[in-house]
C-alpha cells in the first residue's frame, strides 16, 4: 500500500484535455461559473466519469461528482475536490488541478481494488471564484448558504438568474443540495498556493492552517454632475475623486497591517463622459484577515476612511455589504494525515495559512476539513499561474496518502 | 436712444412657448440636434418670424435667421444668435436663450425704427452641442468644418446622416454655407454663465475674454492581475491604485492653477472582479485654459503626474492625445462694446474667460466676436439650470446695446 501512485501520465492526460476547454490566446482558461465554457467543462467531466464507468452524481445546487461507494450503504462520504470554473481570463491550475488529482486518486484506489471505511466522492463545486455568488455549490452542500445571498448575489441578480437557467438549475431547489453533517467523514482539498512562499521555503508541500475571512463592499460616492469647463474646481462634488482618495488612502492605511490585504477590483464613473464630472463613483472593495481581530479592525479603518473621503468631497456615501466569510481553522486530524503523507513520500512540508477562500471554508463548518497546497509561480487568477508537473504529481499523491492515513485512523477511532 | 429696452413680456411668452417645445418632466428640454423636438422648435421659430413679418434665411448647413436688412445691399452683417439644440435630457436656457434673446433685440430695433450701417441677423446655429458633430452650423458659416469630421462625426455616422435626412439637408452642400469673411461685421452671442463666477462676485454681466482651449487625453496603465488574497500589498504591481493616485495628485496640482480645470470623466479597471487586483486602468482626462500658456503648463504638469503614478507603483503607462482645440480671444472691441453697454445700463459687469466651447469661438476664426454671460445656477447640461428672468432681461439689453455701440464705432471708423 505504501508504494501505490497515482497515473502521472493519465492525470497529464486529462488536465491537458480540460485545459483546453474554454483556452484563451494567452495560455489560460476563461471559464466563469456556468458560462458556456464552464458548462461544456462540466460536460467534459461528466463523460470521463462515464467513460471509466464509475457512478455519477449531479446535487441542485449542479456540483458534479463522480463517486466510489462503500459496501455500507449507511456509511458516510469522504470528500475530495475542488472545483472547474475560474475567473474571467484565469489560469489553467486554480481549482481544475484539485478536481482532477480528486479524481485520480478516487480512480487510483478503484484500480488497486482498495476497500475503504466510507464512500469517497471526487467532486466539482459549482462556483466557487465568486462570478455568481462565491462558494455556491460548497455552501449549499454544508447548508450554509444564505438566501440573502442567491437574493442579492455579487455578480448581480441577472446574471445569477441567467447561469442557473443555462445550466438547467432551479433557484429554489438548491437548498436541497445540503448533506446532514453526520453523512460527511471530511473533505480534503489540493491546490496550487498562487504565493510565493513554498518556493521560498523550498517545500514540496504545503499544509494549510486555516483560511482567512473575506469580506466585501460595494461603495457608492455620490455628487453631482457638472459642465467640466465651467465648473471651478473648487465647487464641484465629484464622486470619482472621492472614489480615487479611498483607494489610495486605502493603500496607505494598509502598511498599518501585516497579515491583512483588500483590493478594489472595479470600479465605475456615472454618467461618464469625457466633460461631465462625474455625479457617482461605484467601486468594489474586498478585505481578508487571518483572525475575526483582523477582520473587526479592517472592517472599522475601511468603512471611517470611506466616510472621511465622502466628508472631504462633500459626497454621499452608501455602503453595502456584499456578504462576509469568517476566518477559518483546518483540521489538526486532515492536517496530520497530510504531514504522515508526506512523511511517507520523502516530501518536504510547511504548515502555512491560505490567503484565498476555498471550498474547504465551506466545509469546515460542518465536517473535518483540510488541504494542501502545492508551489506555483505567476500568482493566480491570471493566465501565468503555473505548476511544474512533478509538483502535481507529488500532490495527487499526497492527497493519495491522505485518504489511505485517514482510511486508517476513521478505521481505528 | 439711450432709453431704449427690449419688450421684456413679448421676449419672456417666446421664452415659455420654446421651453414647451421638447419638455422633459424633470423640468428641462430634450432637443437633441436635427431629432425630431428639435425640429419642432426650429418650426417654432421659423413662424415666429413670418408672423412677426421679418425676413427668413436658411443656408445649407441648416442655420436659421431672422434678417433685419439694411438699405446698401452691399453692408456686410452683423449676427447675433446662439443655438435651439439641447444635449440629451438638457436644460431651457442652454443656447435657447441667447437665440431669443438676439431675436428680440433685433424686433426691438426694428420697431424703433433705427436704421444701422449693417445688415442685422439673429441666428440659430446647427448642432452646437455635438449630439452630431459640434458647432456643425458654426463652423459651416465660418468656412471651418473640416470634411473628416463630417466622415467621422463624434455622435456617429449613421446618426449624422439620419438627421440631415431629417431635416431635408444635403451632406454634400454644407460647405456652401460658408460666407466671405468680409461680409461679417462681427458676432454677438448672449449665453448662461453654467457656474458660479457671477453669482459669487455679485456681477450682473460677464465679458468673455475668451474661450478655453481643451485637450484631452486617454490614459492607460498596465501592472499585473494578481490574486487579491495570496499577493501581499507590497508585491502588487495595481493598476487601479495608479490611476486612483493619478487623479488625487491631479486634484492637488490644480491648487496651483487659477483658470484651469481638469476632468476625469470616465475610468475602467481589467478584468474587474472582486477578488482580482487590476491589471489594466483606462482614464479619461480633459484638461482646460484660457491661454496657450496654461494649455501647455497644463499638459506638462499632468504627464508628468501620469509618469510618476505609473513609476511609483512600478506601472506602464500609455497617454494617447484625444484631439486638442487652441484658446481663442475675444475680439477686444466687442468687449469695449460690452462695457459701454453695460456702463450705460448701470449693471455690474466683470471680465471673464469661458470654460465652454460656444458658437462664438468659430466666428472668432473669422470676424471680431464676442460674448456675455448672465449669472446662472444649477450647473449645466442637466435640467436644473436656471437663470432669473430679470437677469435675461438685463443681459437683452447689453446685447442691444452692445449693437448700437458697435453701430457707431462702426459708423465712425
């Protein structure tokens, strides 16, 4: 059992062929969830399922699994996974490496005749970068999806609405996608780290600690609208201006923080014209922390810097919550299976925390859960993101070993 | 001669019964060039002048008139007018006012019986605003409308051709309503200020001295789409915090400008999403002076705030010049005539360069031209600007009598 592998060359094979589902000029994906090309993604999964003749299941909220039962009908599941959408123009590793070395391992025990303590499920969660609702399908599995958020989702209403009805998914069924906890053994995650630090560290691995807590608003700046030629500078109530004094006292705040990050993704000017001042400043702003202390403190310095900008430029100010993760610990036991892996396979690993949201956050509310990261270059969400193949493969075992170890101790306990 | 005044009801029921035409519920008019509430309101006054049975001219480029004709064929003209189109969902007084306000100095004239040393005209010019083209009629009259902007019109071809249709005008005649610039002895023009400069000196008029030059720039700043979560701040190359820098230090930098304005009208960051750091914003900025001087201060002072922002957070940056149009001066003894007339009329008038582009800065490439402002609130191109009706009769007057001062330095010299 100690020297099972997974198939490095029939992983390759199917990652190259997902890869080009959806491929862009630059060498990435575009897949945004339940577009055309996440669909046909899904489509492409659903037949390699079929294609190695193992079960297939869809849930309401469409998070796609293959799956390998357990002669005990009663027993509970073990999770593996990840998911297939990525963000607009992203890379090829983020989120399809872990639904594909989910896979392989489910596959790899199947092939070596393995009888495991549970069923183990390779899953594809619906929707976890965010385009619609972020972490739909994970959420919906752990019962933990707001209906607040379905009714004022961050991709905007339209949008959601349009997705669910292209994939044939009905709104008021996904509720229904949520397992009882005591069905769930655990869930366990691979991932590129989209950071620099495994490289720095010269890992091979990495286990993660926990998640941080995300939390987003929508900033609107209102003013007025003014002829741009006639209007002195000093009487106008431009909300663009307004809108820029935030980002960049935003940006200055932030050396305040260490562990702490936020972004302003978008941005938007009405009416927008070239000699209009602009009457309203819509942006988009994000803040994750390690710990619910960070996250209360960068939830008070960011919301007093966007009223102190709107006071300054006599604008209005409306903020909106876009939803809220909380800082998320993973669990020692997953963790410790990771460590005896690597052990193992003479892999070097560091324990580290993730500065992205996963699917893991969602689980971890309900069952064990955990994951790994393996070392990557280009950061992420970008079509440079990259993993050098051994390091895939080293993973897939890793998450191999894992599952044996926890096989062994779910056994055991 | 001195005691003469225009006929503040008859111009005021003209005024109400223009307003009617195109009227918005917001209070304002909606008479966007050659659309069909513009042509009703250019039918408006076209029967206005038969009934009142004057003389009515319209030329190739559309431009309407009422002609108050002097006894020697051979006078050149004297034109006074503004313009009846609106921007989109606009306010009553923008141009509207300065056309019935030349049409009512000319009645008044007339039925005093005056005779003067030129032929006088209040005109109606085309397309002012630039829904089509801008100042369209204007620059037709002055034999300066160069064919590629009617090839590439700024409102778009097929709305251009559209609404010549429209109004039975042919493309290919335009030109053939340019006049020799020896038969325009000058032109006047009455406009709201759209600001706040004469309502804050406490003036009842404003002198134009001249009319701002204006250029504009497309700026685009390149870093790198990182992940918002697992990129610390310090290693982002941010776009958007490039461009929020740039019109925050632009902002700061107009404390040293007296007469300029800028504006960031428009701005969008790629790809745009929550958790995404922007690799690429796109700005727009418009940049305005009275004088070639502040022109070029303008432009050097605000590339090099482009380059530093795009430096400072390790960027590149491309700035492409969106076309530029040069300052012009008010013709000095239109502005004398101005201040006589106001001295006579025992108003308060101050000197002052117009941030706007008007119908006067094309006649000015060609015969002496020259404007006032009358105090107006509630900005501009939006349906709250207002003037009050005391102060559009006060500025009638200086208009007629600017004619009648011009009259006899014309007489004289």
């Amino acid at each position: 059992m100690n020297s099972l592998r997974i198939d490095s060359d029939r992983f390759q094979h199917d990652f190259e062929a997902l890869a080009r589902i959806g491929s862009t000029a630059q060498g990435g994906v575009h897949r945004p969830a339940l577009s055309e090309n996440h669909l046909a993604a899904r489509r492409w999964f659903r037949e390699r399922i079929a294609a190695d003749g193992l079960e297939f299941r869809q849930d309401p909220a469409g998070n796609h699994s293959a799956v390998l039962p357990c002669p005990h009908a009663q027993a509970p599941t073990l999770l593996l996974g990840s998911h297939l959408d990525s963000v607009p123009n992203g890379g090829r590793f983020d989120g399809a490496l872990g639904v594909l070395a989910a896979y392989e391992v489910l596959r790899t025990i199947r092939d070596a005749g393995i009888r495991l303590p549970f069923h183990l499920e390779a899953i594809d969660f619906t929707d976890e970068e965010g385009t619609l609702v972020g972490l739909l399908g994970s959420r919906a599995l752990a019962g933990n999806l707001p209906p607040s958020e379905l009714a004022h989702p961050r991709g905007g209403r339209a949008a959601l609405l349009e997705g669910l009805h292209r994939a044939g998914l009905q709104e008021s069924e996904i509720p229904r996608a949520a397992r009882p906890p005591d069905s769930l053994a655990g869930f366990l995650e691979l991932h590129i780290e989209q950071g620099p630090r495994l490289l720095e560290a010269g890992a091979d691995i990495g286990i993660v600690t926990g998640m941080v807590g995300i939390g987003s608003f929508l900033l609107t700046f209102t003013g007025r609208a003014d002829h741009a030629g006639t209007t002195p500078m000093h009487a106008r109530r431009d909300a663009g201006l307004g809108a820029a004094e935030m980002i960049v006292q935003s940006s200055l705040a932030m050396r305040s923080f260490s562990d702490e990050v936020i972004n302003f993704g978008h941005i938007h000017f009405s009416p927008g014209a070239f000699n209009i001042v602009p009457h309203r400043a819509q942006l988009t702003l994000e803040y994750r922390s390690p710990t619910q202390a960070g996250m209360d403190a960068l939830k008070s310095t960011l919301t007093e810097l966007a009223h102190a900008s709107a006071r300054k430029h006599k604008l209005e100010l409306e903020i909106d919550e876009q939803g809220c993760v909380q800082p998320t610990r993973c669990s020692p036991g997953i963790q410790q299976a990771f460590r005896q892996a690597c052990k193992r396979l003479g892999l070097k690993a560091v324990p580290l925390p993730s500065g992205a949201g996963h699917d893991t956050q969602a689980l971890a509310q309900v069952c064990p859960a955990g994951m790994i990261f393996i070392p990557s270059t280009g950061g992420s969400h970008n079509p440079e993101e990259f993993a050098a193949w051994p390091a895939c493969v080293n993973g897939a075992n890793v998450l191999l070993h894992a599952v044996l170890e926890f096989a062994n101790d779910f056994a055991g306990g």
